[in-house]
C-alpha cells in the first residue's frame, strides 16, 4: 500500500479525534451520543479497511469482520433496553 494513502487515513483519523473533543465539549445528551457514535463508526471503518487491510481480502475474511460487526450491534442492542428503562 503506497505510504501517501496511508499518511491520509491517518490524517482523516486525526481530523476525527479532533470532531470527537469539540463534539464532547459542545455537545451534551442524546447529540452528544449520536456525534460520538457516528464518529466512532468511521474512525473504525478507516482502521479495518486500511489498517487491517480488510480492502485486499477476499469473501471469507471479509464476511468474518461483518459478522463479527454484526453481533456486536445485536449485543448493544440487547444491553440497551435494560440500560434505557433501569432506574436508579
């Protein structure tokens, strides 16, 4: 992989970080969660395809990272109900 693509992903990673203390500091509640949670998608995007190099694989090793995506989301999505109704 030529060092210049490489020099702009990590760029555009840096670029994020930055989003992602100005969001926090402006910021606050449900735009708060969503801004981080959107930056945070892309930031680890870059980082599978570039960085893992998930770009250059073929069908089995690609189909591993989606699933293993996937069950994350169902796991998130089976902690949220308990974390959104549970009270103090």
């Amino acid at each position: 992989m030529k060092t210049g693509v490489l020099f702009s992903v990590w760029v555009a990673l840096s670029a994020l970080l930055v989003a992602t203390v100005v969001a926090s500091f402006f910021l606050t509640g449900i735009p708060s969660l969503a801004a981080g949670l959107s930056i945070a998608s892309i930031k680890a995007g870059l980082v599978f395809w570039y960085f893992m190099d998930l770009r250059g694989e073929k069908g089995l090793v690609r189909l591993s990272a989606v699933v293993a995506i996937l069950w994350l989301f169902i796991f998130f999505l089976l902690v949220a109900p308990d974390y959104l109704f549970r009270t103090v």
